[in-house]
C-alpha cells in the first residue's frame, strides 16, 4: 500500500530527531557542546533543511538543546531535560543503560509506590486485584534465567499497584515510566542473588493490599524497594570498578 506523502515527508524529521537526541543522551554531545551547523547535519545525516529545523525546535521542546541566533545550538544540562517525556524513554532503552537514572527513577519510586500500595490496600476493587494477582502469577511462573519474562511480568504487577490507588498522578507516573522501569528491571532483576525473596516479597504486598492494610502494605512495598536499591547499588558499584 503507498505511503502518503505525509507519511514520506515525516521519515527524515523523525530519523534526524532520533538521531541527535540518542546522540545526546548517549554523550556523544556532552552538554554545553555545540552541535554542527545546519548545513554540516544536513550533510551527515542526507536531509533537507526543513527537517533539520523541526527536529531541532522539537528537541529543543523536550529541553535538550537551546538555539541562538550568534551561539548555535548548545545541549542543556540534564537538569533540563524533560526525563518522564515518552519519546527521550523510548530513546533510552535503544542506549546502554544510564545508571545515574536508574539511580533517579529508584529514589522517585520510594516515595510513591509505597503510598500507592498504602492506597490500593483501601481502594483496590476486586477487578485490582484480580490484575495484581494475574502479575504476581506471572512472576512466579517465569524462568528467573528469563529476564524479559520476569521484567514484563515485574513491571505488570507494579503498574497494578499503581493503578490500584485510584491516584491519577500515581497512575499517570506508571504509564510515563513504563520504559524507564524496564530497563531498570533489566539491571536489578540481573543483580537479584535470590529471586526466590523478592518473589515473596511481592506476594506480601499483594497480601496486605488484599487483606486491608494500608500501613503493612505501604511498609512491605517500601521493603521491596529497599531490595531493589541494594541490588542496583551492586550494579552501579560494579560498573565503577570496571571503569
């Protein structure tokens, strides 16, 4: 079926977009750099200066970048990324993992899950649970040697809890994050010496969630993630001594 000429004239931007932004987010533009000017990105990257020109407003819309008329474009500090945007976390997990914000996304974690199990354990409908439920079993009938199993079936039930406190920005965190908790999963569930433990773990949150307690199911959770922040601080450890 022929491709519209909208579908063929969208190609190039969105190639050029993805390009410089994995670019940017891998290092390879450090920020404070100054990215080559139009005509030398045109030149590497075979498109036309239409395209460049959007790809740059649009990143420059997720906080990447900063065009000046007499300075260029200069890549912004981390500080001014907009990191929950769902195209920079589709971008993130095609680059080798960024540890510094699994470290992040960890500690933004603490804080709200276990107040979303605190109110999922008051609000969960039977439909809630049912989907923690269907999470937790998958959890356990997964391989442990099967990573993506176990992350798919990780991020399921965590999603569920977050779902189940009825919270929009709780929920909203979920869905925006859904990339980012994968690749953080990938990295702690590789680290986990006892898969068996967390797997019980889980199963305690799902209990107090179910049985009704607000407060148990909020501290059984924020257990949960203690675990998985000593698991990434191995990664991380390592990763430093490999360096």
């Amino acid at each position: 079926m022929p491709k519209s000429n909208g579908e063929v004239r969208e190609r190039p931007r969105d190639l050029v977009t993805s390009t410089l932004a994995k670019q940017i987010l891998s290092g390879f533009f450090a920020p404070g750099a100054k990215l080559p000017t139009e005509t030398e990105l045109g030149e590497q990257l075979g498109v036309s200066r239409t395209a460049l020109r959007e790809s740059i407003r649009t990143l420059a819309g997720k906080g990447l970048i900063e065009s000046k008329t007499r300075s260029g474009t200069i890549v912004l500090s981390p500080s001014q990324w907009n990191h929950l945007d769902p195209e920079l976390l589709g971008w993130r997990e095609e680059l080798a993992p960024d540890l510094d914000f699994a470290r992040s996304l960890t500690e933004a974690r603490h804080v709200i899950e276990p107040a979303a199990a605190h109110f999922a354990a008051e609000r969960a409908t039977g439909q809630d649970l049912g989907r923690m439920q269907d999470s937790f079993d998958a959890m356990r009938q997964a391989d442990a040697r099967d990573i993506e199993a176990s992350v798919r079936a990780d991020e399921s039930f965590h999603l569920a809890v977050l779902a189940a406190s009825h919270n929009p920005v709780f929920i909203n965190f979920g869905s925006m994050i859904g990339t980012a908790l994968r690749n953080a999963f990938r990295l702690t569930t590789s680290a986990s010496e006892n898969f068996a433990a967390t797997l019980d773990m889980h199963g305690e949150v799902l209990e107090a969630i179910r049985m009704r307690r607000p407060d148990e199911a909020g501290k059984r959770m924020a257990a949960l993630l203690d675990l998985a922040s000593r698991d990434l601080a191995k990664v991380i450890a390592q990763g430093s001594r490999e360096k």
